[in-house]
C-alpha cells in the first residue's frame, strides 16, 4: 500500500511539474476536480463533472441567480402573448462560437430540441410544444398546446442536464451518440488539443466572449474571466492533493476529504469555503428493469434495509457538514417533508426480510456499481453491507467513476454488463420541486437512467407541473413524496454540505450549485 501510495504522489508530482512547466506563460488557476473528464457531451449524460465543463464552454438562454431567480443570459429579452401560448425569445448582440460563427435562433433551436428528450423538466415542457420556429437569425418562437407555468425555470435550469447552446451541426447529433466537437460560446474554450483524459484538462479564456453588463450573481449575469487559462488535474490521491495545495503546486480542490480539512485549517494560506450554500443528497438509484428490482416492494424493501447515518458519519464525520433529511425536495424548503418514509430509512432489517419472503426473493445477486475514485463512491460498502443484513445477496463491482457513468446507460441484464444500484450525488439546486429533480421521473424509456415506469407517479407530476397555487403545488409534492415510497425509484441517504479547498491567492468565487470559474481572480 505504501508503495502504491509513494507512486501515485510521484505520477502526480511530475503531471505537476509539466503543467506548471505549460502554463508558466500565462495566468492559469489549477485546480483538482471531484472526478476527471472522459466524456465531453453534457447532454449525454448528467454526471455533475461533465456538467461542470458545460458550464466552460458553453451558455445559457437563461440562467437562475444566487436568489434562485431566471434571468435572461444568451437572451436579451422574451415576450409572452396575451393566452400564454407563444414565447418570443430574441437573443442578445455579439454572441459568437469558438470558432467565430454567430450563435442563430437555428443553433438554439436545433439545441433544445437534442436537450429536452434527455431531460425530466425539458420532456415536461416539450410534451406541450407544438413548435419551435426561427423568425431570424436572432429571435425564435415557441409555441405551445396549452398554457405551461414552468417554460422559463425549464430553460434557465441550473444543473443536472443543463439545456446549453451548441452550433447547429452539432446540435443536429442524436442525444444518444456522444458528440466529440466542444465547440460551444461560453467564457473558455476547450483545449482539445491538450486533453489528456485520466492527467489533466485545459480550459482558455475565450477572448471573444461578450460578458453581459450586470454583475454576476449565481449563473447570471456577466461572466467575466479573469484569468488566461484554467486546467482541472486530475490527482486521485486526497492526501497528494492536499500536499500540493498545501505547498502552492496547485490553487484549488473542489472536494477534498473532510478528515484532511483541519490539516488544510492550519495554513493561514488556505481557505475552506462553501459555494453551494444550498449542499446536496446522496442517494442511491435503482434499476427498475431487472429483477430482483423489477419487483417495487423489493425495492421498498432495500428502503427499510438502509439508514442515513451510517452514510453520512462515515462520508462527512464533522455534524456540520450532514443532516439526516428524509425528504425528497430538501429540508429548509416549502416542500420538505418526512411522509411515506416516517418507517424507512432506519435499518429495520427484520421488516427487509419479511418483505423479501413475501415476494419470494431468491437471492438473486445485486450488483452494485462501487465507483472507487469519488468520495461518496467509496460508500458503498456500507450499502453492500446493510443490505445483506437486510436479506439480500450483493455482487459489489469496483470501477473507476467514468466506467460507472458509462455502464450506467446499459439497460442490458446485469449479467450481461448491465447494473442494480449505484450511489450517486445531486446538489439541492436540482431537488427544489418534482419536475426538476430528474429521478422522480417515471416516464418508462425516456426515463433517467434506472427507466423507472408509473402511470400514477406520472399523473400527479402532471398535475403539478399545471398547478399554479402554491399550497396546491405543495400537496401535490406532498403526495408525489408518498408515491415515491411506495414505488422507489432511489434511497436518499441524506443531506450534505461539501466545502472547497483553495490558496488564499484565489478571491471572487460566486456562490451557485456548480463551480464557477468565471469572475475568479488570482492575485499574483
């Protein structure tokens, strides 16, 4: 082990010293990401590290700001006709591609249209969209079947499969084929060229990139950048990361484990801070299509076998980094709730059993994905082990976080490379009602990965999103809660806040549910 350690410092030491050696011609922040990137398509998939680099290269029409308001981003403006039922949408001057085409209603367009198939709020809204339809090159029309209360919080959501703006041509890929041109309008431009996927990725400052005129807040308003060149490393090791915060190799960790943060704590050049003030959830998804978790009591009963706290002590130690939160839209919020999971979510290990009996549970493997190079990844043998004293048999698989967001689009049986469970991290931003929150969804195949497939669920999310009286959407959310234990599509296995690492070199970090990189500074 020491060896193995003693090499990974030494791999991580030289990528160090070459990208330093790289960017000593320019001002760049280096910065140590959650996982590495392999996949460049943030449609494809939802993963939060590839979202992450959406939110370099590409924009937004709109964008929600640190008060959780949509404002207008790529836009300058919409207007809505007087029955509710056509938006016009003009874009603002001077947006241009990377490589200096203008951005077109026909590229947003042609944007949308691959966005919203792969996402739960975006096939809500385009349920209602008769048309999408250029007028000119700078303004487009969306007309709809009925009146929608949700189209401008669908386009201006914040995280998980976020509805950027890509050039026609590639817009015009199927969303499920990984596009591989990163050509997009957003503050940096995507160093193709220096991607070393498993060592380091290389953002520049898009030079062309026309900032809008109001200060930034959350995702909205100008993003200004202030620095030459971005470059995520990809160092594995905590404690090798850690070090080299520590000794100025590099300026920024967005994770690091919380049993180093009192190490970090004593350099009064480090700073510990929180971007996202509204954290997160962990949770655990299923997949519905295979057995034994084609059966929704088996999945209830893997619900009793769990607990919260396990989860979080060992994942985050320090009390003021957890809550133990049963509810699905986040505690502190209108829509926080314990009901449907009053008797879940305790560990109540005889009830798993008995449930199992019932429905004649033959001890058919679980195969659980173990993502063994992320921190809530590496939780997963608590889940392994739960549900065994819970009555189930557990195949644990180990994997890196890429492999795991890669198998994960398998519907194949799991024998067969396919899968049963993964543990996965949402920040709060996507959890706020159930229409965003991607995993309350239970649209059969065009479902999140999991392709859960519940008429009821369905039909009270309908109502919702229709809902216009907020104690009617409250009751609503209430009783979507209810159905979501009855028919479980995922365990939450509770709320988090997980802080950031950097030198206090790095000033004007905005506060939002992603790293933002844009407004920072680096004093010299």
């Amino acid at each position: 082990m020491r060896a193995m350690k003693w090499a990974l410092g030494a791999a991580a030491t030289a990528l160090l010293s070459l990208s330093v050696q790289a960017s000593a011609h320019a001002q760049t922040i280096r910065a140590v990401m959650h996982a590495d990137i392999k996949i460049i398509d943030p449609i494809w998939t939802s993963a939060y590290n590839v979202r992450n680099y959406g939110y370099m290269v590409y924009d937004t029409l709109l964008a929600m700001d640190e008060n959780l308001v949509v404002k207008p981003q790529m836009l300058e403006g919409w207007k809505i006709s007087d029955d509710k039922l056509t938006y016009t949408f003009t874009l603002r001057d001077g947006l241009k591609f990377h490589d200096g085409a203008p951005v077109t209603s026909a590229d947003c367009i042609a944007s949308l249209q691959r966005w919203a198939p792969k996402d739960a709020m975006g096939q809500k809204l385009f349920s209602l969209v008769k048309e999408l339809k250029p007028v000119d090159d700078k303004t487009f029309t969306m007309v709809l079947t009925e009146p929608y209360g949700l189209v401008l919080e669908s386009l201006g959501k914040p995280s998980s499969t976020v509805p950027f703006i890509m050039p026609k041509r590639v817009a015009a890929t199927p969303n499920n084929v990984q596009i591989s041109d990163p050509t997009g309008s957003g503050p940096f431009v995507f160093r193709k060229d220096l991607w070393r996927p498993g060592e380091k990725t290389v953002y520049d400052k898009f030079k062309d990139y026309k900032p809008r005129s109001e200060p930034a807040s959350g995702l909205a308003g100008g993003k200004v950048v202030n620095v030459d060149r971005v470059e995520w490393l990809n160092i594995t090791d905590a404690q090798t990361a850690v070090n080299a915060l520590l000794n100025g190799e590099i300026d920024y960790i967005d994770q690091p484990e919380i049993e180093l943060l009192p190490l970090l704590a004593k350099d009064k050049n480090i700073v510990i801070g929180n971007y996202n003030k509204l954290g997160g959830q962990m949770n655990l998804r299923f997949n519905t299509l295979h057995k034994p978790f084609d059966n929704a009591r088996i999945r209830q009963a893997a619900l009793y076998a769990l607990n919260q706290k396990d989860f979080l002590i060992a994942g985050f130690g320090d009390e003021k980094y957890y809550k133990e939160c049963k509810a699905l839209f986040i505690c502190g919020t209108p829509f926080a709730t314990d009901k449907g999971f009053e008797d879940k979510l305790n560990s109540d290990f005889a009830k798993s059993k008995e449930i199992l009996k019932q429905e004649g549970y033959d001890g058919t493997p679980v195969v659980l994905l173990f993502a063994t190079d992320t921190q809530t990844g590496r939780l997963t043998p608590i889940v392994k082990s739960l549900l065994e004293r819970g009555g189930f048999t557990v195949d644990m698989q180990a994997m890196d976080w890429q492999t795991v967001l890669s198998r994960r689009t398998r519907k194949e049986a799991p024998d067969k490379g396919g899968w049963h469970a993964f543990i996965t991290t949402w920040v709060s931003a996507d959890l706020l009602d159930p229409i965003m929150m991607s995993y309350i969804a239970a649209t059969c195949e065009k479902a999140n990965v999991g392709w859960p497939c519940d008429p009821q669920m369905e039909k009270l999310r309908d109502a919702y999103s229709r809902a216009t009286a907020e104690a009617e959407r409250k009751e609503l959310a209430i009783a979507i809660q209810v159905r979501a234990s009855e028919y479980p599509m995922y365990a939450n296995l509770g709320q988090y806040i997980m802080p950031v690492a950097m030198r206090t070199t790095i000033t004007d970090q905005l506060d939002g549910p992603v790293p933002m990189f844009w407004n920072m500074k680096k004093k010299q």
